[in-house]
C-alpha cells in the first residue's frame, strides 16, 4: 500500500504495532472504518434531511410508516421496537412530527389504551422527498466503487453482521 493510501486508521494501527508488535490489529481497522464511516455518512444524512426539516430520528419514524404500507398506520409500541427506542424517546419524537402536522395519533378502535400514529398526506409526501434526497446521499458516497464492489460489501457486511 502506498503512503498515499493510506488513512487515519492505517496510523493508528502503525502505531499499536510500533508499541505492540505483537498485537493484530486488523480487527480495529476493519471497526475504526466501520464506525468513521458510520459517523460521517451520519452527519451527511442529518444534513440531507435537515432540509425537510426533520432530523435522522424523525425520519426513521416517519420512514418506518412510510414502508408499513397503506393505511401507513402503527402502534407507538410497533414503531418503538422497530427503531429500538424507549416509550419515552418516541413519545417526544411523535409529539415533534405530530406537531409539524407529519403524523397524526388517535385512538385504536381495537384497544382502549391503545393508540394508532398515522401518516398524514403532508408526511407522505415529505418522507417521499427525503427518502431520495437521502438514498441520492449515499449512492454519492459509494461512487468510487464498482456494482460489483457494492455487491461484494453489502454481502461481507451482512455476514459480519449476522455474526454479530
């Protein structure tokens, strides 16, 4: 590999191995890459979606209706263990997107206590919008790799995952 190749992650390890020849340090570089890129492509979705005026929590939320199909309807319950959130982060989620007139909450006819959150028509064609604007994102940020690469990282990626 060539100096210019070379990222902060590749110094890090140089410097392990300088002080801790003995280590293998390809486990941290494969992570330290994973988390970098985790993060920055993070900030970029924030950015992306901030022009909707919505954060990356508020779109997983509004996104995750989205894709529940028609009648764009769940329960708090189903949408907090779909985006592993506490009741009370999705509470204070959806009374921000009710607020903004994305969502809607009303009473579930099947249960008393319950409650169903609905998209509304400004939601769907907000989520829409960004939905692209976010996908447009990240195809931007894989533009240096081949169809074939992609396809070679989705699958190693799901299997780390898998295995994790």
């Amino acid at each position: 590999m060539t100096e210019a190749n070379k990222d902060a992650v590749d110094a890090i390890a140089a410097q392990w191995h300088v002080v801790r020849p003995d280590l293998n340090t390809e486990p941290m570089a494969v992570f330290g890459r994973i988390y970098r890129i985790a993060r920055a492509m993070g900030d970029e979705m924030e950015r992306a979606y901030a022009r909707f005026g919505i954060s990356r929590g508020e779109f997983d939320v509004v996104a995750t209706l989205r894709r529940s199909g028609e009648p764009y309807m769940l329960s708090p319950r189903q949408l907090s263990a779909t985006l592993m959130l506490t009741t009370g982060g999705m509470t204070g989620r959806l009374d921000k997107l009710e607020k903004a007139g994305l969502l809607s909450r009303k009473p579930d006819p099947h249960d008393r206590r319950g409650l169903q959150v609905t998209i509304t028509d400004r939601g769907l064609a907000l989520i829409d919008e960004a939905v692209t604007a976010g996908l447009e994102v990240q195809r931007a940020a894989l533009i240096g790799l081949s169809e074939e690469e992609v396809e070679v990282l989705t699958g190693l990626l799901r299997k780390l995952l898998a295995g994790i």
